[in-house]
C-alpha cells in the first residue's frame, strides 16, 4: 500500500544514531509507523525518517524526539542528557508530515542508468495537534475576527444569488464570482 502525501498520525520507533552512507553526516534513524492517517490509506505502514545532526538542523531533530516521547536520560552519576540513550521514544503519539520526493539512485554495473521514482518520505515530526501556520487563540481574539470578517458572508451569498435569509446557495456560483473577479 503507498503512502500518499500529507499529515499523519503516528509514532518513532527503534532509533538509533546513524550517519550518511555518502558525507558521513550525522543522523538520528528511526522508523515512523502511521498508527491513524489523518487523510490517507495507510494504516500501520512504516517509513524511515532521518532526523540530521548538522549545525543547522539538530536542534530541530532533538525536538522532534522530544516530542516523540524521548526523555535522553543522563548516564548513571553524570547530568547532561544522553543523545546515545532514547528512553520513552515512541510512548507519544506525533505528527508526521509526508512528502512525495524523486529518488534517482546511484548508477552501478547491473544498472548504469537508474531511473528517477517518487517515494515518501517524512519531512517533519510535530507534536500532534501543532500546526506550522496556525495557533489556538482566545475568546477576545475570536470576537474581534467575526467582529471584522462576519460581514462577508452577507456579501459573498449575495454574489452567490443567495436571496436574504436563505441559508442555502450554490458554491459552483461562488466559485465563478471569484473566478470572474480574477480574470477581470
């Protein structure tokens, strides 16, 4: 079964530290398992993640397993955290942000000219429930938006052929209006 791209529901599994077959850089390798796919087909199917340990990235890769559960104990008598140690790695459920990438392998003897396919990959491991774009707000906050957007919808019904008070219209109408207004 193919992963599709987009957010899934899921957890890290059997990480270890790793490094690049080709640079040598530094990773942390686990398998993420899609436990309840937000919007897909893929129940239960695992795909390898690479969290890199670079200057630019580590950071987030850190957060990424701290989010998946792992507590990096410190080693018996010493206090910095263990990045070799991933205890509780997988006891919290995240979000697994899927991409589709082109894979182009190296060419090799038995195969000189490889051919380019599309595979997912996981380019970001969340908390569950925290999107990149947006954030809860409060009551005051929600208020002040109907406040200044409410009144729109009066007028895209209108646009739409909605007569007053009716509460049904026909998206397709809306969709034109806005489609009239981009063209002209």
């Amino acid at each position: 079964m193919s992963i599709s791209e987009g957010r899934y529901r899921g957890f890290l599994e059997n990480p270890e530290l790793a490094e690049s077959a080709k640079k040598g850089t530094p990773c942390i390798k686990a398998t993420a398992r899609i436990a309840d796919p937000v919007a897909g087909d893929s129940n239960n199917s695992r795909i390898e993640w690479e969290g890199w340990l670079t200057e630019g990235t580590a950071e987030r890769t850190i957060q990424s397993m701290i989010y998946a559960g792992c507590t990096f104990p410190a080693k018996p008598g010493e206090t910095e955290p263990n990045l070799d140690d991933f205890a509780g790695c997988g006891s919290r459920e995240v979000e697994l942000q899927i991409e589709i990438e082109g894979y182009t392998p190296e060419p090799s003897d038995t195969n000189p000219n490889p051919r380019t396919t599309k595979r997912p990959r996981v380019a970001f491991v969340n908390r569950v429930g925290e999107s990149r774009a947006t954030k809860q707000i409060d009551a005051n906050q929600k208020k002040m938006i109907v406040k200044n957007f409410g009144g729109l919808i009066a007028k895209v019904r209108a646009a739409a052929g909605a007569k007053p008070g009716d509460a049904s219209f026909d998206s397709k109408a809306i969709e034109a209006e806005g489609e009239r207004k981009r063209l002209y």
